[in-house]
C-alpha cells in the first residue's frame, strides 16, 4: 500500500480528506440477532478494539451505548420504528436513497467537541448477499467500518477483510496497520489535512510515493 493509498482511504467522494477515530471508549450494543450472535459481535468488537489499542466500557455517561448495531430485513424497517429519526438524519430521505443504491450497510456517525467519533448507529440489511455469510465475517465487516471515519468510497471496490487458507477471516494487515496508527496517541482524533495521511504512511513505513 502506498501514501497516495491510504490517503484515498479517507477522501470522501466530494474530494475533502476527513478523519476521525473514537474519542471516548466504546459501549456497545446489538438489536436484531440472537444471543449467540450478540456473542460473536461483541468478540469481533473486542478484537478490533484491541487491534486500535483503544478501550471499551460498561456505560457511556452521556448515551448509555455509542455504538449500536442494527439486523434489519429491510430499509422500511428504520421509518417504521420509533425515535429512529432521531439517530439518523434526515430519515425517510436517507431510506429512499439506501433502497435505491440496494444498499446492504449503512452508518451514521455523531462527533464530540474535538471532532473525535462520539457515537456511531450501524445499519446491516440480511439481503441475499450477506445471507451465506458467516456472523464473524459480517460482524467484523461492521466493526472495521465503525472503529474510524473512512471514506464513503473506501471499500466500494474491497474489502477490509481477507481469507485465510484455513477458512479464518480476518483483517488485512494493511488495514489493521491504518487502524494502529490511527490510534498512535501523538496522532491527532481528527484531521482534514492529508498531511494525516502521510503521518500514517510513516508509522507503517511506507515509502512516499512507491508502492510497499
């Protein structure tokens, strides 16, 4: 992965360059799936949280969870249930332009003061796609996605993801390496300079400017 990779990786499809990584630690919580499921989503959580090198809590003072996850079968699902206009923005708009795109995952993020990620409510659609994989494999999908602000584009084209011979999923280490640096403590919780992204490329030692 090279410098001008990674920057890509957080620049939106309107051309800004944004970041952002949790500011406070991560409470989370599941709604949709059975208690197994519950299981192996908070197991992927912890996993990518330690992979930050970030912390997760009991409670959040000012929310009680930050970061819920939503099972639904269908976008219709979000303007039929209740308060949900107040989690995301725009509601009944942003459900008609996710029906449109057929759209499997949706996340909206809330920021603090510093413009760190203070909340994030991830949507995940069971459309036919998804249904003949596995929970960890969604789950940590979800959970990758969730841990930093990337881009709207970052993985229109692949995945955070890869498979091991074995059968194992996993994080690419490439990508794992982005979500350690980010989380560095002399790395700034947000940036919209791409001068962040060649401070990311130096913690991995990427050369600038050739690929690694």
């Amino acid at each position: 992965m090279t410098a001008d990779e990674i920057e890509q990786l957080f620049t939106r499809s309107n051309g800004e360059y944004v970041f952002a990584r949790w500011g406070r630690p991560i409470v989370p919580v599941v709604f949709g799936v059975d208690d197994a499921t519950v299981s192996v989503l908070k197991g992927a959580i912890e996993a990518v949280v330690t992979v930050a090198g970030h912390q997760m809590a009991e409670t959040d003072a000012e929310l009680g969870s930050n970061l819920m996850i939503f099972f639904i079968q269908d976008w219709a699902e979000l303007t039929d249930t209740p308060n949900m206009d107040q989690l995301i923005p725009d509601l009944e708009n942003t459900v008609a332009r996710l029906q449109a795109a057929n759209a499997s995952q949706y996340r909206a993020f809330r920021f603090d003061d510093d413009n760190a990620i203070q909340a994030c409510f991830a949507f995940v659609r069971m459309d036919d796609s998804l249904a003949d994989l596995l929970a960890e494999t969604i789950a940590l999908s979800v959970v990758a996605q969730a841990i930093v602000l990337w881009s709207d584009t970052a993985f229109q084209d692949a995945s955070p993801l890869a498979n091991l011979p074995e059968g194992q999923t996993i994080l690419k280490p490439e990508i794992s390496g982005i979500i350690t640096a980010a989380y560095d403590e002399n790395m700034p919780v947000a940036a919209r300079e791409t001068s962040h992204a060649l401070r990311l490329a130096a913690r991995l030692g990427v050369p600038i400017g050739k690929a690694h």
